[in-house]
C-alpha cells in the first residue's frame, strides 16, 4: 500500500482531498450478481409521469462482504440485486427534475477485509464515478466505505453495524454524537437497542446477575466494552469482561476459566463468527454453560447456525428483519414475508435477515434522489439521504431524528434458534420477545440455553 493509500483509512478529519485512482487493478474487486450491470431505460419515459427527456445514468456502487469470514452477511445479496434490478424505478429508470435517468448498480466484494473495503470504494469514486454507494455488514465493510466517501465528498448510505461503531469510524464521538458528516448516513440500531433487545430476555430467565462478556480488540469490540458495559451495569446486572482478546485468537481456556470462576449465568459477545465457533466448542468442552446466552454479530444467518458445535439451540439473537414484520416494499408494495419466500423458492436456501436490509439500501436510495434536481449533485443527493423519512420492507425509518445526525434506527427483536420439527431446515429463528417492537407477533416461548443445575 503506498502512502496514499495509507492514507485513505485515517479518519476523515485528518485526510487531505485526492481525486486520482489508488488501484493497479481496475475491477479487481468486481463481483457478478446476474447479467449486466447497466439497466435500459424505457424510451418512451415512465407511463402516467409526464414528458420527460433523457438524462443520462446514475450510477450507484454497492459495497457488500461476498467472500471471507463476513460472507454470510452477504449470502443473499444476489438475490436481493435481481429483486431490485427488476423493479420499475431500477429497470425503467428514475424522473428526476423532468429528465429520465438509466441506473447503473456497480458490486463490489470487500472480502470481509478492511483495506479491500477501502480500495474498492475508491475505485467507484474516482474511477467509476459513482453518484452514490450503499454498503452492508460490520464495521469491516461499512466503515472504511464511509470514511473514503466522507473525504471525496461522494453521498454514502450504510447498514448492518451499530451506528456508534459506524460513527466512530468517521471520527465522531458516539457519546456527544452532535457532528454531523456531510457525505455519510446509515441505518440499523444501538447499544441502547441491544440493551432494549437482550435485558428483558435475561430479566425472565432466573440468573445470579453476572454477564460474561466475549469482546474483541477491534471496532465492535471496543464500542461494546465502552457503551454496552455501563448499559448492563446500568440495568442491574454485574459485569465480567473476557479481556480484549485479537481476532484470531484460537484458546480461550483463560477467559472460560474466568466466567467459571464467577459463575455467569448469562453471556454477552459481539466476535468474529469463526472466533465464536473455537469458544463456543471450547466452552461447552470446560463446562462453562450459561443459563442464556445472548449474541452480537455470529449466529445471524441459518448457514452460521448449522455450522456451530454444539448446535445453538435456544441461543439467542437480535434480528432486525425477517418474514415475521408487517411491513411492505416501497418499490413494488411486496410484503416482507413475500420477499423471504420468494429467496427461499429462488434459492433453495432458508432465508436471511440481511436481504431485508440490504433491499431497504436502494428503497432509500431511491427515496433521496426522487427527491432532488440533479442526481449527480453529491451535495444535493447527500443533503437529500440525511431528511429522508419514509416506511418500507424494513418499516419506518427517519435519518433526521435518530441519536446522531444522519442515524436512522430500526427496532430490533429478541429471537432464539429451535429445532424445527419436520420442516425442509434443520433450525429455524424464531421471535421470543417483541418488547422493542410489539407490532410482531411472539412465535415461541423463551427458554434457557442450557438447563438449570
């Protein structure tokens, strides 16, 4: 990596401007999600909209973790690029301002590596020229896309990461959260929400008031030791931290004798998904099993939840989407359970949480740019993704009024992993607690993850 490119990971504030492409290799991290990229306008613009004139393409990259150990987040994006690429405003074209634009959706793999993340992003700035890029899943993704959109003043809308991990990768301060980055909006959710999410599931399973807490050394890790640790304590509950153990990390003897040695009885992690599949096995080997354990980050996907061992039975999870919503597609009015069927039919898969998400990324895109005069204004578009404000597949969503600026947040629920009885899938996720969210139905009692002694 030379100096320049060194460079483009700082955080904004201490990057100087550059437009000159970083990469030997154009396209080097291009990925194919069904033919062509480049979608045709109708020529005789949109039916019922009035006259319009040809306007030109928008191009929008979307950054997604394809390959390497995140992949699982990114295991339905596809689908979703296929759903989307045939929706009216997607195949047909955008009216905006009286002209009739072509939408171009350029992928691109970020290996679930932070520096390819980067490099990537700035490929689609200053080589594709981009009008916008949306991107999915951990800070390992989302966070050095924003940071380079921040500094080429390119519009960037993300999601899949706890906004104080997404806020403090672009130099902000998650506990004074009043700056505001011009360039840089997401959705998901919070420490707060997972405190929201995850204490009234231990409230109802009888425990001795001690968490055992698996963080990392690395952007998640660090926002859950400083903002999720006081909200436990905060709750009434006592807690034991592991230590901030590397990624990568392959015994985890210590740490296990040390949530044995206070008797946790509920257990708290936010790791890599490999990482959690060595302490989980190594756990359960050295009798540490807790009364329930609660998960951040692992565990999200049918295929992570196949894979662990022992099986994760009543393990439980955020979800901040799946067939269980009310809600509705913006772009087509599908419902959400539609959407996870359609996947399951297409692919032969169990659904994913995260097609819900990542289909929200082009509702919102398009939410921002309907509204502008000039789709190629990065001022203009950016401005127009920190007011947007509308309800679709992943329900209400309003980035002008959530804990920072630009920060729109969804409500997630409490979920467990069961054994289905009979179906096609060997597990399935299920609601058990809904206190973020009563809309959603409960579909299964909560229970321990492993028997009382």
């Amino acid at each position: 990596m030379d100096r320049q490119e060194q460079a483009d990971h700082r955080p904004p504030a201490s990057q100087p401007i550059a437009r000159r492409s970083l990469l030997r290799g154009i396209g080097a991290g291009a990925f194919a999600m069904g033919a062509g990229g480049i979608v045709s306008a109708c020529s005789g613009g949109l039916k019922g909209a009035g006259p319009v004139s040809k306007g030109g393409t928008i191009n929008i990259g979307f950054v997604t973790p394809l390959t390497g150990p995140l992949a699982g987040f990114a295991s339905g994006d596809r689908y979703v690029l296929s759903k989307i690429r045939a929706t009216s405003v997607y195949s047909k074209g955008m009216r905006i301002g009286g002209k009739l634009y072509k939408v171009n959706i350029i992928p691109m793999d970020s290996q679930s590596d932070p520096t390819t993340a980067g490099q990537v992003a700035n490929q689609l700035i200053l080589s594709n020229k981009v009008d916008m890029i949306v991107t999915t899943s951990t800070p390992e993704t989302t966070n050095p896309v924003a940071v380079a959109a921040q500094r080429h003043a390119t519009p960037c809308l993300s999601t899949v990461v706890p906004w104080e991990s997404w806020y403090a990768g672009l130099g902000g301060n998650p506990v004074n959260p009043t700056q505001a980055f011009q360039y840089c909006t997401m959705f998901f959710f919070g420490l707060k929400e997972f405190q929201g999410c995850f204490v009234p599931m231990w409230n109802r399973i009888p425990n001795d008031h001690e968490v055992a807490c698996m963080y990392p050394n690395d952007t998640d890790g660090t926002a859950f030791r400083e903002g999720f640790e006081p909200l436990i304590k905060a709750s009434g509950y006592k807690v034991v931290d592991g230590g901030a153990y590397a990624d990568g990390t392959t015994s985890y003897t210590s740490m296990i004798s040390d949530f044995i040695a206070h008797r946790c009885q509920i257990y708290s992690n936010a790791p890599l998904p490999p990482d959690f599949n060595t302490f989980w096995k190594q756990a359960v080997q050295q009798g540490f099993k807790p009364r329930l354990a609660t998960v951040a980050k692992v565990l999200l996907f049918p295929s992570d939840a196949e894979a662990l061992t022992p099986a994760p039975y009543n393990i439980a999870t955020d979800s901040w989407w799946g067939p269980y919503l009310p809600y509705t597609s913006s772009l087509t009015g599908e419902s959400a359970s539609d959407l996870a069927n359609g996947y399951q039919a297409a692919t032969g898969n169990e659904w994913v949480q995260s097609i819900g998400s990542s289909y929200s990324l082009f509702e919102v895109a398009y939410e921002a740019f309907k509204s502008v005069s000039d789709p190629h204004d990065h001022a203009e578009v950016a401005d127009a993704l920190h007011h947007v404000s509308y309800s679709g597949i992943s329900g209400p969503l309003n980035f002008a009024n959530g804990p920072a600026p630009g920060v729109g947040i969804v409500k997630p629920l409490g979920v467990q992993w069961k054994k289905t009885s009979g179906g096609k899938f060997p597990l399935e996720m299920l609601v058990v607690d809904n206190s973020l969210n009563p809309d959603v139905k409960i579909q299964a009692p909560l229970e321990p993850t492993f028997p009382f002694k």
